[in-house]
C-alpha cells in the first residue's frame, strides 16, 4: 500500500496559513505556493538513488555523489497544478514536464479532461503528479490512471492540501502510489471544497474570480 506523507515543517505550515487567509491575494498566493513546493519537493525526493564519482577539486580528487536511477518528470494537472512547477524545476531543473487538463464538472464534481501532452519517454521517469488540492480525489486519480495507460508506473502524487475522502480514493484506486501533502484537513463540504481548505486554488492563483 502507498505511503502517505504529511509535512509538519514549521515553514511549511506558515506559508500555507497566509495561503489560507482569504484576504491573501492572487500575487502572494502564487508566491507561497512555488516556495512550498519547492520545500515539499526536498522531501518528495528524499529516497531517489544516488551513485559514486570521482571529482576534482582545486585541492584534490575525491569520490561523492550524484544522482543516478530514473529521471524525473513533473506532471501537474491544469490549471492550478500549474502552480507548483517553478518551485519543483528550482530544485530539479533537468526535469521534463507534461501536461494533463482536467477540471472537475461542478454539477456531477467528476473529472472531465480536456488535454494530455507528456515527454515521449515518460515511462522511463519518476513522475511527481502536481495539484494543489485533493478533494474527492476523482482528478488526481483519473490523472493517474491517464498516466498508467500510457506505460507509466513510477507515480508520486503531490498535493498542497488533501481531505480524508481524497487521500482515500487514491490510495483505495491507486495503492501503488505514495502521496505527499502538506496538510489533511478536516472534511468536504457539500459542494466538494475542502474544510476549511483555501477555497478554489485555481481562481486564486490566477485571481479568475
Ligand atoms: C481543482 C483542483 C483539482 C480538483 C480537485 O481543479 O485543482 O484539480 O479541483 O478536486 P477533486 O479531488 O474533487 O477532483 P478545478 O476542477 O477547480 O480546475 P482548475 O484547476 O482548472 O481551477
Ligand atoms: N478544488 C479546489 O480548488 N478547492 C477545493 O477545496 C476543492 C477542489
């Protein structure tokens, strides 16, 4: 079963608390997120292999480490995983990134996609999946399936914040697949928003409302 991961560092949880205030506008907001998923994505990959070699520096050669395994792609789902890829690339700037459109039918709160376009050799990386929000869970795990019918396994799922609901419907869909979020709220409420959340993370990210 997937492991989740709930990031309790103090920079963390005080960005995502002005995050959270209503009164936060479109430019901080924007801001905040790229810093947090910068800091999340320093644990996200804490468990990515490393290699030896050999380097020399102006004192002398030495044996130290690099990266090694899979490379990394950065899948968000539009709009608002959009969001957080400047602050995953800070970290991780040789990572491809690809593209998957969904938005959430506000009557039936289903996925309903609308573009996919990922690097051609997405099936040889560690894909990290970027959404600020995971409510019902039905867009990141439709983007996952999207993801696995094209050959691609090697799935990380990176949420700002999740309700239960959401985190359970990937794990229960998705078992394979570990999730990272900053934050598990309280509940859904009846329009499936997030308690008490931060309201529509795509509008307040591009101030579309
Ligand atoms: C939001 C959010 C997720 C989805 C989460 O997107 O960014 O993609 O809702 O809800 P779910 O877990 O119930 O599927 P939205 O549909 O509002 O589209 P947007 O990013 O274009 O604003
Ligand atoms: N999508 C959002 O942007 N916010 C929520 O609370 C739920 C879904």
């Amino acid at each position: 079963m997937g492991k989740v991961y709930i990031f309790d560092h103090p920079l963390i949880q005080h960005k995502l608390s002005i995050m959270r205030d209503k009164s936060t506008g479109a430019k901080e907001f924007r801001e905040l997120l790229e810093e947090i998923s910068m800091l999340m994505v320093y644990e996200v990959t804490r468990d990515l292999p490393t290699e030896e070699t050999e380097v020399e520096t102006p004192i002398c050669k030495t044996t130290t480490r690099v990266l090694s395994g899979k490379k990394v792609g950065v899948v968000p789902i539009l709009r608002a995983g959009l969001g957080m890829v400047d602050g995953v690339l800070k970290l991780i700037p040789a990572a491809r990134v690809g593209h998957i459109g969904l938005y959430r039918d506000p009557e039936t709160l289903e996925p309903v996609e609308y573009y996919c376009k990922l690097p051609v050799d997405s099936e040889n990386r560690e894909l990290l999946v970027l959404d600020p929000m995971l409510a019902t869970g039905g867009s990141a795990s439709a983007a996952i399936t999207f993801l696995k019918q094209r050959n691609c396994h090697n799935i990380r799922l990176v949420n700002l914040i999740a309700a239960p609901e959401g985190i359970e419907r990937v794990r229960k869909d998705h078992p394979d697949v570990n999730i990272y979020v900053a934050a598990c709220d309280e509940k859904l409420n009846e329009h499936g928003y997030i308690v008490p959340g931060l309201g529509d993370a795509g509008d307040r990210l591009f101030g579309t409302k």
